[in-house]
C-alpha cells in the first residue's frame, strides 16, 4: 500500500508541481524520526515486541538508519510469514520455518534476502533468546561472485533444437523464449495448456504458491505441435 500511495504522489507531482505524499511524511519524519520509527510498526503483526526492539535499539545508540534498516527487515519477513500460513508466537519460530520462509521471498536479490533474514535473526533473538535464522544454516552464494552464465550462439541453439526430442524441444523453448525457472517447467502439466495459454505455478503468495498466466508463443506452440 505504501508503494502505491508513494507512486501516486510522483504522479500528481508530475501533473500538478507538488507531491502531497512527501508534504504528509517527510516533515514529520525529519522533526521526529524516531516517531516516526515507531508509527510505522503500529498495526503490524507483533507491535508490541517490535516497539520494544525500537526502544532498546534507540537505548543503546544506535544509528536511526540501522533502526529503520532492521525494522522494515523484520517487517517483510512477517509479513511473508504470514503468507506461509504460520499461526503462533515468535518463539514457536523454527531453523524449518525460516528456510520454508526462505522460499516466499522469490523475485527479491539474494542479497536482500539475506540482509531481511539476518536482521530478522537478530529481531527474534532479542524476543525469544535464540536465533532460528543462524541455526537454519541457509547456504548463500558467495558474497561478490558473478553468476557462472554459459551464452550459446544462434547456430549451436539450432543444432541443440535438431537434435532434441519432442519433449526436450518443449523444454528448451518454454525456458528459452518464455523464461520459466526449471522447477515451473516440471510442474507443468497437460490440461495447463489451453488456447494457446498457459497456467504456471511458481514460488509466491499462499500455499498453492503464485499462479500466471501466460500466452504461448510461436516456438513454443509449434514445440508442442
């Protein structure tokens, strides 16, 4: 919602010269940013140990950057979790409940990721005592490593294609030209197909994940055929 709000003042910024988002939020975070540190957690699932983390941060010195930092962290990872479904207290938080919780933060940068969890770590170690996303262990990649991409040339596409299967074209041309991660792939199933749509269930919101729908292209169709 605060994305939305946010955008539509850019937006009449743009048409009219002034942005009413900012004329409501920014003085008041200026002439209080610690007040407003603490609204922003007002409402949101856990108010009253997240307002205490704020204070004991705010006692200890902190900068009200890293405050804000670690807060809006643990917020985005409660609120996933309450996509997952989970009902109970932050001590009923397992290493098996962040990793699960790790899956629902698809279409974020890992390194991101790795930044909301392990404020999120540190928010529970406060509350609880332990810290489930350090005993979760999740296997990150190194920091500062380039993903190791192989690029092919058009020719050797061509070659791969002649070569390949009926379901082995399907397969490269779904992943190809329409850009489904290899697990959207395998899950697909016949009667996901129809009309030259296609039905794709990826990682997301709720238990049944997120589910698009997409139109077929050309390569992708005479695969099939």
């Amino acid at each position: 919602r605060l994305r939305y709000i946010r955008t539509l003042g850019m937006f009449v910024q743009v048409m009219t010269g002034r942005n009413p988002y900012r004329e409501i939020t920014v003085p008041d975070r200026q002439a209080d940013f610690m007040r407003y540190v603490y609204d922003i957690v007002i409402g949101q699932p856990f108010e009253e140990e997240l307002t205490l983390y704020i204070g004991a941060m705010e006692r200890r010195g902190y900068r009200r950057s890293t405050i804000v930092d670690k807060v809006r962290s643990s917020l985005a990872c409660l609120r996933r979790l309450t996509e997952t479904d989970f009902i109970g207290d932050l001590a009923d938080i397992t290493p098996e409940t962040i990793a699960y919780l790790w899956t629902f933060m698809d279409g974020l940068k890992e390194s991101t990721v790795r930044v909301y969890l392990r404020n999120f770590g540190l928010f529970l170690k406060f509350v609880t005592g332990s810290n489930p996303v350090r005993e979760a262990d999740i296997m990150w990649n190194p920091c500062g490593d380039d993903v190791n991409r192989r690029f092919i040339f058009r020719d050797q596409w061509k070659a791969m294609m002649a070569h390949a299967e009926a379901d082995e074209a399907l397969i490269l041309t779904l992943g190809a030209t329409m850009g489904l991660r290899r697990f959207e792939i395998a899950d697909l199933r016949f009667d996901d197909i129809r009309d030259d749509v296609v039905r794709i269930r990826g990682k997301g919101h709720g238990i049944y994940g997120k589910v698009v729908y997409k139109r077929l292209n050309p390569a992708v169709r005479k695969a099939i055929a």
